[in-house]
C-alpha cells in the first residue's frame, strides 16, 4: 500500500511539473516560480500535502542540487577556472560587501545578536547557483559575453562556502578556537587538493573517464560525480563544489558527451529540487516575518544588481550585459537554506527559519524575472533620461515651415525671418564712344570731328583727349 501511495504521489508531482513547465514555456518565463508555488501548495501546511514521497524527493533535490553543479562545471575549462579568479577577486570582495553587511545589519537591527547576524549575512550574499544555472540555460545565454563574469561571481562564492560553511558550523557549536581552526583547515586543504588535481592533471581525468559507449560514459560520470560530491560533503566541503569541479575537471569531446546525456537527468532532478524547497516551507510561518523580509529582499535585489552590473562593467562588457548580469544574480537558494537550516537546527534564533525561508522565497521568485526584464525595463529609463540629438532635415523642414507661415499671415503679424543680404552691386567704368561706322562713299582719311571745347580756366592744361587740337612740332 505504502508503495502505491508512493507511485502515486511521485508521479503526480512529475505529471504537475511538466505541465507546469509547458505552462512557463507558452508564456516565455522561467517555470521556477511556478514549480515553488506548486511545492508550498502540496508540502506541510499547505492545499494536500504529500508525505508518502518525502524522503525520495529529498534525495532527488540532492541529486538535483550536484547536477545544476556538474553541466555549469562542465561549461568551462580550468584554466578559464583559474583566468577568472585572478581575474575577478576583486568583484567577489564587491559582492560580500554589498551583500553580505546588509543581512548581518538586519540581524542587529532585530536584536538576534552576533551569531546570527554572521548567519543571515550568509544567507543575503550567497546566490542560487541552481537557480542561476536553469535561468541561463532556459534563457539562452550560456554563450553570452556577461556570462563569464556571472560564473566567476557564483564560483568565488562557492568556494568561499568552503570556508564559511566550517566557520559558521564552529559558531553553532560553540567550540573552542583550535577545533574550529582544524575543521577550517581541513576545508580548504580538501578543496584546494581537488582544485589542483582538476587543473594540473585533468587531462588524465578526462581519459579514463572516455568511452565510446554512451552508457558507460553515462554511468561513469555520474557515478564518479556522486562520489567526489559525497567525499566533499563528508568532510565538511559543499557537495556542490565537489561536483562543480568534477565538471572542470572534464573537457573535450568527455565534456560534450556528458554534457548530452546528462541534461535530461539534470532538467528532471532540478524540477525536483525546487518543489522539494517548496515542500518543506509551512506556509502558515511566513506572515509574521514577511516585512521585514520583504524589506530586506528590496535592499539585497538592487545590491546584486549592483555587483554585477559593476563586475561587467570591470570586464569590458557593454552597457546591456552589464544589466543582465546584475538581474541574473539576485536569486538566492540552496545555500540559503542550507545556512538557515544549521542554525535553525542549533536553536540560535526561532524567528530566523521562517525569516530566510521567506526570505529565499521572495528572491527565488524574483530572480528569474529579474534575469529576464532587468535589462529592458533600464534601456527604457535610460532613454527617456537621454535627450534625443537634433536631426539637421528635420530642422531645415521646420524652417521651410516658419518661412510659409510668416508670409501667410498680415504685415502686422508677421513672423521675422532672415532672409539672406543681397550682394553689393559692381560699377563699371564708362566707356569710349566708339566710332560711327563708315560709309563706303567716304574717303578713306576723313577729317577728324571736331567736339566742343572745353572752357578753359586761365592756367589750365589741355585736356589730352583732345584730339582736334594739332600737336606742336618738334624744334629744330
């Protein structure tokens, strides 16, 4: 019977899903927000709440949680891995303090004390890089120019999980400062070993993991995914950086193949994670916190849009990537949680539960639309901010206008207008006049004609066109 209760439920939840994602798709968003919804609906507190399948979707979220990881590893080499951290520390040093104060300012502010507040400054700094990787993929922008700077934000907080994750289970436990100090070693030994195996000999990696057969490939990844994951978790390293750096480890024609059989399993174990997320949200814990979680939520939301908005503005990305990627990076998620959880399960604060699980809730509903109109919704502002320049046809028009509409109305009204100054006219000297014209009858040497003289002033010189008057001779 438990059985068929069990088939029951897990095949409603997937049948839900993939209507859910068709839904999503007919209208061109993101099915997150959907699939959460569909988790608080059906998880306790909620419309029918399901319990026969809780312990199967809880694996499957996990499953779901390390194959987000892997195909976003697989996306790039290690040494992309290691350019982009040289290259963007200081984007990380950014984020934590655009992200991380906030969260540890609202925990003051309420009166939870300095445990807590370290713990909610984890919560508002931390993305969702599952979330982050579905909305990439479902939006198409894997190959885009800002996504390089998104992964190397989202990379630099996962390994800084590494060595927070051991500080803040230190914090919880209230040990002393030398056995927190060894579980922090131990942390960054083990992530640093798995680093450098995967940069230095990921060749090797990437051979023995080959096969021509797609479901030895197949079992082999996931298998060796799984078990480096388990490693990691087991001493005290995130299981999704584990399987993040699986998938820089691989590369080549390995990478491609296991990029293509594994996409499927991730699209199927992903959906699970979300609903499981919106599973074990009780409904009824949200209300009293909502404000000011909301509030937070404001203030966080434009502090990751400004971390990346100026990370790509730092790498040279154009003026609409820097949008995208600062929209991309405001969901939260599983680190969240899994944050919230540690101290919920050490009895730090009883309203911080409710406070990040409504706070997680918020921004991972958020978050993908923020990806998607973030980038708009700024060109539009930043147009309407921009004055238009002049168009010179436009303003010769205008003109041509002014000109007719001044000669149309009366003298007494007329509108001025420049008309252009009219060229000064040349005068010409006065000319000869010429000779009349001679008659065929007359001799050849007629006599001069004879004008009127002059009246001569006494002491005047003779006017030299004069030619009636006979020119001296010279003296002998």
């Amino acid at each position: 019977m438990h059985s068929a209760v069990f088939l029951i439920e897990f095949g409603a939840i997937i049948l839900g899903l993939g209507l859910l994602g068709r839904l999503a798709g007919r209208f061109q968003f993101s099915p997150i927000p959907l699939y959460l919804l569909a988790g608080l609906a059906f998880g306790k507190g909620g419309l029918l709440p399901f319990d026969a399948s809780d312990e199967f979707v809880a694996i499957g979220a996990e499953i779901g949680v390390i194959l987000l990881l892997l195909m976003l590893g697989l996306e790039y080499t290690a040494s992309d891995l290691v350019s982009n951290l040289k290259t963007q520390y200081p984007a990380g040093l950014v984020d934590f303090a655009l992200n991380a104060l906030p969260g540890a300012a609202a925990a003051l502010l309420l009166g939870w004390g300095p445990v807590a507040a370290v713990v909610l400054a984890g919560v508002t700094w931390i993305s969702s890089s599952g979330v982050i990787a579905k909305v990439l993929g479902d939006l198409g922008r894997l190959g885009n120019r800002e996504t390089p700077v998104i992964l190397s934000i989202l990379v630099l907080e996962d390994l800084a999980m590494a060595v927070y994750l051991p500080i803040i289970t230190a914090l919880l436990a209230g040990v002393g400062l030398a056995a927190g100090s060894a579980t922090l070693a131990i942390a960054l030994g083990v992530a640093g070993a798995v680093l450098f195996v995967a940069v230095r000999y990921g060749r090797l990696i990437s051979r023995f993991v080959s096969s021509d057969d797609p479901e030895k490939l197949l079992l082999v990844v996931l298998g060796l995914t799984l078990l480096v994951a388990g490693i990691a978790q087991q001493l005290q390293v995130s299981a999704a950086v584990g399987a993040f750096l699986v998938g820089i480890a691989l590369s080549g024609e390995v990478a491609e193949g296991a990029h293509t059989l594994l996409s499927p399993l991730r699209d199927l174990f992903a959906a699970v994670f979300f609903v499981f997320f919106g599973l074990h949200t009780d409904p009824n814990s949200i209300p009293p916190v909502i404000l000011p979680a909301l509030a937070l939520a404001v203030v966080t939301t434009f502090t990751k849009i400004a971390t990346g908005h100026w990370a790509a503005r730092r790498a040279g990305i154009g003026v609409k990537g820097r949008w995208r990627a600062g929209g991309t990076l405001v969901a939260r998620g599983e680190f969240s949680i899994v944050i919230a959880g540690l101290a919920v399960t050490a009895g730090v604060q009883p309203q911080l539960g409710p406070f990040a699980t409504a706070y997680v809730l918020i921004l991972v509903v958020i978050g993908p639309l923020t990806a998607r109109y973030t980038e708009p919704v700024a060109s539009y502002f930043i147009r309407r901010r921009t004055p238009a320049a002049p168009d010179p046809q436009s303003a010769t028009v205008l003109e041509s206008a002014a000109v007719l509409e001044s000669a149309s109305l009366p003298m007494s009204t007329a509108v001025p207008v420049a008309l252009p100054e009219p060229e000064p006219v040349r005068t010409q000297e006065p000319q000869r006049n010429p000779e009349p014209p001679r008659n065929p009858d007359s001799p050849k040497n007629p006599s001069p004609v004879k004008r009127p003289e002059p009246v001569k002033e006494p002491g005047s010189a003779t006017d030299p066109l004069d030619e009636s008057v006979p020119v001296p001779e010279a003296l002998p």
